[in-house]
C-alpha cells in the first residue's frame, strides 16, 4: 500500500536524479514531430530501469503492470520545446540555437520519468496499472490526437498532467473544477478590394479600410454578444495586405484565434465572425472569404477526479500545497483532447519565479520537481486521502 509517508521519502530519494534528467533534456530542446534526441533520452532511462515501452514515432508509453489486474491510471508530460532563443545563462542552457524549453516541458517529462522509476521499483505496491504517456507535439502540433489514436487511452479510468507556471509557490499544486484552459481555433479572412491608384481611390475598393472596419467590428461581437460572465477572447495577430504608399490595396489577409470555453460560444462566433466579415466587406462594395481551422479543444476538468486530487495533496503535503484558481486560463492545452474521452485532471505546478513561460528567461526553482514526482505517485497509486 503507498502511504503519504512512502511519498515523502520518495520525493527526497529522486530529487537529484530528476534534476539530472530535466539538464539533459533542457540542453537539447527539439521542436514539434521533431523530438528524436528527446524520445532516445527517455527511452534511454527506460530501458535502463527495465520499464517496458513501445513507441508512436517520436512519442513513448510505458505500462507499469500491477499484481492486481483493472483500469488503468493515466500520468501524462509532454515534451517537445519552443522556436526561442534562450537567454537563462543557466550552466545547462539550451545547445539548439533558436529552441528552447521555455514552456517547461523538460520539467514535465523529468518528474514523470522520475515517477516511472519509483512506481516500477515499487510496483508490488500498486493497486492497479499505471501507463506514461511521453506526448509529442504540445505547442500547436495536436500532438494528443495522435497519442489518443495509438490507444494511450484504453481501459483508461483517470488520467492525469501537471504543467508547470509562475506566480505561485515552487511545488504549490493549483488547478479547479470544470473548464481549465479554452478552446483554440485559427481563422484566415481574405478581405477583397480593387485596386487604383492612391490619388483615386474613388476608382477602386480600398481592402485595407474594410479590412480595418472588420477588425473593429469583430471586437463587438464578444462586448455585445456573448455572456460577460463566459470568456471568450477574439485576436487579429497578423495583418498582410498592400504594395506601395500609394497603390489603393486590393486585398488584406487577416490572421486570427478565437478562444472560447462553452461550446456554444466557439460555434455561435465562428459563424459571427464569418457573417461579420462577409456582411461588412459586401456594404462596403468587397467582399470577404473565411477560413477556419479548429484546434484543440476546452480542457475539463472532471470534479469527483479534481476533488480526490485535492484532498490527496493536502492530506499528503499539508494546508497550502494546493491552490483552487478562480477562473480558466484562455490559454490552450491539447490535454482537453484526452480529458474529452476519459476523466481527467490538470494541474498547475509553482515554480518559485515570476519569469512566465513562453519567454527567453523561463526558470524554475527546481526544488518543484520532487512534489511534482510525488504527486504523480499518489495518482498512480490511489493514495487514500
């Protein structure tokens, strides 16, 4: 039986060698679908430890049996880096220029690597069957679809991931109930025009001032058309359009995400956003054309599954291991995908610093991966709070 006692004195016997592992992986940092030095790192630690794997490409599972057969607890990291050029100066600093782990996916993979290592040592302790799941392709490649297809999910009864994020405590454990991170989807929207010359614009459709009316009135559909109280969020990243000073543009592309939590809210403005656009472009003698492309999915967070979460980290660690966040992150995470299909849970991890991921000086206090190794365990385990 795994105790919170067992937990605590594991986290204290991997401490250096899941820094270990997280050095090694943050100096080589490798983008989406592209993680072959990545996936030979963590099935080098695997076949070293005897833990059986197989592979999808550069993706890896590893099923830990238990004496007991049953359903399986599922503990996922993801571990593909960013296109940033790192400016940390730690001594294990990225070796690839222009890549970086700046989303801290080299911690993700770390503890659950560590949490691999005790669970299979200890695997005469487990009351069922855990899987690792090593998930390429997290930043913007779906990487979870084509896990979730390789059959990551069968006979799956709960599955959990952490993600590691400044502002809080390092090991502080912070996650809620319900919708966790938003849906995100891309759109394109070709505005058309003609063009003329800039001293006679009354010659020609001007894409760019239609272009700039639909910009304008896209912002209206959140203000004046959505719930106050339900998030949604409608960005125009990119602009492309025009050839000279003065050449009246004949068209403008605009680049888009939408994010959403409700369901309702993503289908009601992928059709506003194209009525909009189309209804603007026409009045002003254009036309416009949308493209759209869903992406990944409202991550949710099962409440029976986030409760027990709760109550093992408190139970485990004590008042003020675990934080309950008032609202979601409109952030994405390609973890609604496989909490789509069974229940699951994701969590936060505090790094102790303030420097936010997705830029040059993400760090970490890295006395965070241990509690991170630790609270893996409990769910492999089924740590009775």
């Amino acid at each position: 039986m795994i105790t919170a006692d067992l937990i605590r004195q594991w986290e204290k016997e991997i401490d250096a060698c899941v820094r270990e592992i997280r050095h090694e992986l943050h100096m080589h940092p490798e983008l989406a679908f592209h993680e072959f030095e990545t996936a030979k790192i963590i099935r080098k630690y695997l076949t070293e430890w005897g833990i059986p794997f197989r592979c999808v490409e550069t993706g890896t599972i590893a099923d830990i049996a238990a004496e007991k057969e049953g359903s399986v607890i599922a503990l996922r990291a993801d571990i593909d880096a960013l296109p940033i050029q790192e400016e940390t100066g730690e001594s294990f600093a990225s070796l690839n220029p222009g890549k970086m782990h700046a989303c801290g996916h080299d911690a993700h993979t770390a503890m659950l690597l560590g949490a691999g290592k005790i669970l299979w040592e200890n695997r005469h302790l487990l009351p069922g069957p855990v899987r690792l799941i090593f998930q390429p392709a997290e930043e913007d490649g779906g990487g979870a679809q084509n896990m979730i297809a390789a059959g990551t999910l069968e006979n799956v009864e709960a599955i959990y991931c952490l993600h590691v994020g400044s502002g809080s405590p390092a090991g502080q454990l912070v996650t809620k109930t319900g919708y966790i991170n938003a849906a995100s989807d891309a759109f394109e929207i070709y505005v058309n025009g003609a063009g003329s010359h800039g001293a006679r614009p009354h010659q020609g459709v001007d894409a760019i001032v239609v272009a700039s009316h639909v910009i304008l009135a896209l912002q209206d559909l959140v203000s004046r058309e959505i719930d106050p109280m339900e998030p949604a969020v409608i960005t125009i990243g990119k602009i492309e359009g025009g050839t000279a000073r003065n050449v009246i543009c004949d068209q403008v592309i605009l680049y888009g995400t939408l994010r959403t939590l409700s369901h309702e809210n993503r289908d009601y403005l992928q059709k506003r956003i194209e009525e909009v656009a189309s209804g603007i472009a026409g009045s002003m003698r254009g036309s416009a054309r949308v493209e759209y492309l869903h992406g990944y999915c409202a991550t949710f967070n099962q409440e029976e599954n986030t409760r027990y979460a709760l109550n093992v980290i408190e139970s485990i660690w004590g008042e003020g291991s675990s934080h309950v966040q008032k609202t979601a992150s409109m952030g994405a995470e390609d973890f609604g995908f496989y909490a789509k299909e069974v229940p699951g849970v994701k969590l936060g991890l505090g790094t102790g610093r303030e420097n936010g991921i997705h830029t040059a000086g993400f760090c970490m206090d890295e006395a965070a991966l241990a509690r991170g190794v630790g609270f893996f365990c409990a769910m492999a385990g089924r740590l009775q709070p």
